[in-house]
C-alpha cells in the first residue's frame, strides 16, 4: 500500500500518518516524488483494509494498494527513475555508467595500472574481487582484505568509486570499509540473509541476477534489501542458464525494456559473464546500450591469458578504449553522456 500526501502536507502530518502506520503493524518508507512524497506501508497484507482508513487524514490526498508482489521496487510505488550516488557518480541517470577492471584482485600493479587505463577510456567506477566465489574449491578463491586493501589503493590513486562483491552477512562491515558499492553476485542472489544484512547499510548496492532466476524473483531480491531500508539498489543482468553451450551463458537483452517497465531502479549489463568470450563483449555491450540499459560492467585485464580468473571473457585496456569510443554514437542516440 502507499499513502499519498497533498503537496502542501505539513512534516507534522507525514510524521503523524508514518506513527499511525507503525501502530497498525507495518514499516513505512518514505519516497519522495516530484511533486508531492509517498509513504509506503510494507508488512503482512492481510491487514490493508485498515490503511485505506488514513484516506480521511490530514494531509493524506489518497491510498493506493500495490499489486505487485514488489511494493518498493515497482513503479506504482515511484513512476520515476531512481538516480543514485555512487561517491559523486550517478547512476540511472543521463550518464552512462562504466564499470570497468579485472575479475579477481591480483597484485597493486595489477590494479593501479588497470584503473589508470580505464579512466582514461571513459570508465566511471572501478571493478575488482577479493572475496571470488568459484565453481570448484581448488579455484582462487581471492586474497580477501589484503585485496580490499590494493582496491582502496587504486581508488587513490586514480579517483574510480569501488565495486566488489560480498559474499557472506559476518563479511558486511570489513568489505563496505573499503568499497563504494556492495556486489551480492548471481550465487547469492537469493541468500536472503545476506540481502537483508546489504538492506541494513547506506552502501549501494549491485545486485546480479541469477543463473535461473525470473525477472519478478530478481525484483523480490531487490525487494529484500529495500524493504530494510536501503533504497541504494542497482541491479545488474549477467547472463542466464539456458540449453545454449556456445556462450558462457544466454544473455536476456530483452529484461532492459522489461525491468524499465516494472521498476524505477536502474539496470546495468555485464556482457563479459554473459557471453564468456571477449570477442562477443562489443557488440553485446553496443546491443546493451540501445536497449536503453543504464550501464555496463565490463572485465578488463591487463593480460587476460594469465588472468587468476575469467581471462578468456577479459578485455585488453585497448580493446576497451576501442569498445567506448564505438559507444558513443550508440550513447548519443540514447542522450546518454560518458
């Protein structure tokens, strides 16, 4: 359900509606719209008919239930776009979002060097794993803070916000010490634990879809971390499973008009996972961009043969700095900046 304040409502009867929300049993979120602010009330949906109740209070303009099973992430609760701050970075809004840099944190060379080549091709934010969660257990596994470490270093050195993955709730406070922004990657997309630990923190959060995961569980997902609190969510499609075996996985280009139908909060696309060769990266990201997605996330490697991971689906820096320059007309078309 969401409440709908007149523009002219006082904080005294937004603070009074929000109190009467509590007492019926249900958690309100504040969204501020453009022309007036709405409340949501998120609990238990069997009790709603008592909310329709505050329609007669003062301040109140109208009450309107949600039919989605996402209330926060739907566009019925907020019909715009949600832009967030990443550091001095917008995402979801005109600019373009690039996410650029290696799977895995491998050594301070490694990092710096590759975060010094991306920025100068148009990358806005920086990408790096210390904490890897892999197939097999004898894989790298990362060098864990010793890599947030050299992620922070990097940062430093070339002013690129921080993106990486956390992989389990007791890991929460150590990655978000260093990071900009919290990735809960495809595997853990439904550790709901974890996303409701993520949904207790004023850190971003990138949220990847899953290898088998619907576009309305992947909004529930989103749905977990926002009804905690945190209204920082952006989500991110990496491929899905399908029976295809000439890429790593499928793609699903078409989620982009979906989710900007369904939801106000912005949507990135890693082609790199997607496609799992770096040949098939460009035009999957030129493809991206005329979707209409908000950015992309984009492994980039400074020697991808002896990459620790995912080098075979790695870009060079100068395949990358080749990849932007042929984004531009495709961003220009979309009135997108870089």
């Amino acid at each position: 359900m969401i409440i709908v304040m007149k523009p002219e409502a006082t904080e005294e009867e937004i603070a009074a509606v929000e109190n009467k929300i509590r007492e019926f049993g249900y958690e309100p979120h504040e969204i501020v719209g453009v022309e007036c602010k709405v409340i949501g009330a998120v609990g238990d949906e069997r009790g709603k008919e008592r909310l329709h109740t505050l329609d007669s209070w003062p301040g109140v303009d109208e009450t309107i239930a949600i039919l989605k099973p996402y209330k926060l992430a739907s566009r019925e609760a907020k019909p715009h776009d949600t832009v967030i701050d990443v550091d001095g970075v917008p995402v979801g809004g005109e600019l373009f979002t690039l996410i650029a840099g290696p799977c895995s944190v491998e050594s301070i060379e490694q990092m710096c060097g590759t975060a010094e080549k991306v920025k100068k091709s148009g990358a806005n934010m920086l990408r790096g794993g210390a904490y890897k969660p892999r197939t097999s257990p004898y894989s790298f596994q990362g060098m864990e803070e010793e890599g947030l470490k050299i992620l922070a270093e990097a940062k430093k050195t070339s002013g690129l916000p921080i993106v990486t993955e956390v992989m389990a709730p007791n890991e929460i406070e150590l990655v978000a010490k260093y990071a900009d922004v919290l990735q809960v990657g495809a595997r853990n997309v439904q550790n709901f634990s974890l996303l409701k630990e993520v949904g207790k923190m004023s850190k971003p959060v990138l949220l990847k879809r899953g290898l088998m995961t619907t576009i309305k569980e992947f909004l529930m997902s989103a749905e977990y971390i926002l009804s905690e609190g945190n209204k920082n969510v952006i989500l991110c499609e990496r491929g899905i499973r399908t029976f295809e075996t000439a890429t790593r996985n499928t793609l699903d280009i078409s989620c982009v008009p979906v989710l900007k139908k369904e939801t106000h909060l912005p949507i990135l696309i890693d082609p790199s996972h997607a496609t799992g060769h770096w040949d098939m990266v460009a035009s999957m990201a030129r493809a991206s961009v005329a979707a209409g997605a908000d950015g992309l996330m984009i492994e980039v490697h400074p020697d991808p043969a002896n990459a620790f991971s995912d080098g075979p689906q790695s870009l060079k820096p100068e395949k990358f700095a080749a990849l932007t320059e042929e984004l531009r007309p495709f961003l220009k078309l979309m009135k997108r900046t870089l």
